[in-house]
C-alpha cells in the first residue's frame, strides 16, 4: 500500500481530495480502552500527528463520526473499541450507496471479545499495533494488505436492515444476552474482569451437564441453500463471515460453497456434548452430518423462521417469530489484515 498525495483539498472537478492524515477512532469506555488504553493510544496517535475522534459507543455517536470521517474522506481510520462500536461503524459504513467512497479500517482490539480484531489481525496487540501501523503509514508501506471483506447483511421484513459479522440465534441468543445480565448485575474480577465471561459459560456449562441451565431450544426452521434444512428444536445457530484464522473458535465445517458460514444444530443430535470439542474447531466427523442434526459449512443464503431475537457482534435484536430472518453475504469493506 503506498499513499499518493497528502493532506484535503479540491481535486479534479472540485471534489473533495481523500486526506491521508491517519484517524484514530477510539471509544474510551469499552472494556480494555477504559483501562488506561485509550489514554496512552491518543497520546501515542497525537504524537504521530494523527487525529483523533473519540465516541461514547452510542450508536449516535458512531454515526456522527463516521459522518464526519466521510465527509473529509479520511482515508486510513484506526478503530480502538470494542465489538459494539466496531459493529456501529460497521453499520452505518455499509449502508451506504454501492459504489461510494470508503476508508479503509485498522480495528485493533479495545473491548472484551475483539472477534473482528481478531480474525482481521490476529496476535495484534492493540497498543503496539497502533503505533506499528502509525509508522508504517507514514512511511507509505503496509506488511500485510487491504482486503475486502463482506459482511453480513440480515434482513426480516418490515425491520431496518442489520449488517455485522457474527450472528448467533437459539441458545447463542440467550447465551449471550444471560452474559450481558451477570455482567450488569454485580461487581468484582468474575463479574466485570476479563474471565467474566468464560466463568460465567463454565457455570453454564455445567449446569446443563446436569439438566439445570434453563435453556429452552426454539422450534427453528433452517435452510441453508446448498447446505440442506433442519425443523424442529434448535440448539446452536450461528453465522458468520469471518474466517477465524487463529485460535481455537471456528465451529463451521469445511463443507459446501458461498460467502457464508453457518453452523445449526438440532437439539436432539447425538453426542452433542461428546462432540463439543471438535465442533466449536471445525473439525467434523463424518457422523456430524445433516442426518444427524448437525448442518454446517458454506452457503450463500440462510433462512430462519421462528426467530424471536438474536445477536450480531454482540449487540442484541428482537425480530417477528413469525417472519423469517434471510441472513445473506452483504456489501465489501475495505480492512488492514495480514
């Protein structure tokens, strides 16, 4: 990647010309920022002469940066937020006319899951990462790329369009949307801290291993195009356009074709439990098959009904059970990978 031209101005025909100034865009209060993080990135950043936007995490506060960001069109935008901003910026970037101008997005990890960070730039520490890419960019190289990636676009009508990365529905749905509640719900390292959320999926854990987690599987209809379909009871329902590069989380089957990822499993699917393991690392067995309950892998279109709700990034959405929810590979942005 090498810059041309620097700085805003007119350019032909008197449109705006693209500013190459580095934007850091940082939301002070996500879960690792709030730490003292944010502080030393936007010093770092000043130091670099960048400039930088901070945000409250608020949708509307996103929106009005973003605004901001296209309106001068800033070319480079370094994210230092946690999955919910970055879902905010997500959203309003692909809701844009195709064929408009975009920037393209450095996302280092700054909340407490950094799924988006991670599949992008994984093992990028978000402090060191910052000022790696600040000084790469001044000197008009990039060690890694630009890509394109497409995200996800869910669509039930009568609703807003959402787009993002990560969907979850049936027990995912309420999985999360539990974590949510413990955390809001007291104080101390298990409730608020960084093992917060994994204590909280091991309490879980194990009171389902005994039948008392409460978790009520809905009565989905799944179809995956070129996949196949499950009815009945669903347990597990995620999809996603990440490719989960690193780490030991990438619970989709290396099966079919298409620029979605989705994994469904009915309740009753033998051994689930058994073969949790391989599951949640995409590692099949040829017994984990449609047949079975287990539908994963590949396609281009999901469609869901009997929905009630879900979770995209993290961020929570009630929907009509009775319509369904099309999930669907939706517009491309631009992205620091390597």
């Amino acid at each position: 990647m090498k810059p041309s031209g620097a700085g805003q101005g007119l350019g032909p025909a008197g449109r705006l010309a693209i500013d190459r100034t580095p934007l850091l865009l940082v939301n002070p209060l996500s879960f690792r920022a709030s730490r003292g993080l944010a502080e030393r990135a936007i010093a770092l950043a000043t130091a670099h002469g960048a400039e930088v936007e901070c945000v409250d995490g608020s949708p509307e506060a996103t929106s009005a940066a973003v605004e901001r960001i296209l309106a001068r069109r800033q070319r480079h935008v370094i994210v230092l937020a946690g999955d919910g901003t970055v879902h905010a910026l997500i959203e309003r970037l692909a809701e844009r006319p195709a064929g408009s101008w975009l920037p393209d997005l450095l996302v280092l990890p700054g909340g407490r899951s950094n799924v988006t960070a991670a599949d992008l730039l994984p093992g990028f520490d978000a402090l060191g990462g910052l000022r790696s890419g600040l000084e790469q960019l001044r000197a008009g190289v990039w060690d890694g790329s630009i890509v394109e990636r497409s995200v996800l676009r869910i669509d039930q009508p009568g609703l807003p369009l959402r787009h993002g990365f990560l969907f979850g529905g049936a027990t995912v749905d309420t999985i999360i949307r539990r974590a949510h509640a413990y955390r809001a719900g007291g104080s101390g390292l298990l409730r608020t801290g960084h093992l917060s959320t994994p204590w909280f999926a091991l309490g879980l854990a194990a009171r389902a291993l005994q039948g008392r987690a409460g978790l009520t599987c809905p009565r989905l209809t799944v179809r995956a195009d070129g996949l196949g379909d499950l009815d009945g009871r669903v347990s597990l329902l995620l999809a996603s356009t990440l490719l989960h590069r690193r780490g030991l989380l990438d619970p989709y089957a290396e099966r079919g074709t298409g620029g979605l990822r989705v994994t469904a499993v009915a309740a009753g699917a033998p051994r689930f439990w058994r073969s949790l393991p391989r599951l949640v690392r995409g590692r099949y067995s040829a017994a984990m098959n449609r047949a079975n309950g287990y539908l994963s892998g590949r396609c281009d279109r999901l469609e869901v009904l009997g929905l009630a709700g879900y979770v995209l990034d993290g961020e929570k959405f009630d929907v009509d059970p009775a319509r369904p929810v099309v999930v669907s590979a939706g517009p491309a942005l631009r992205f620091f990978s390597r």
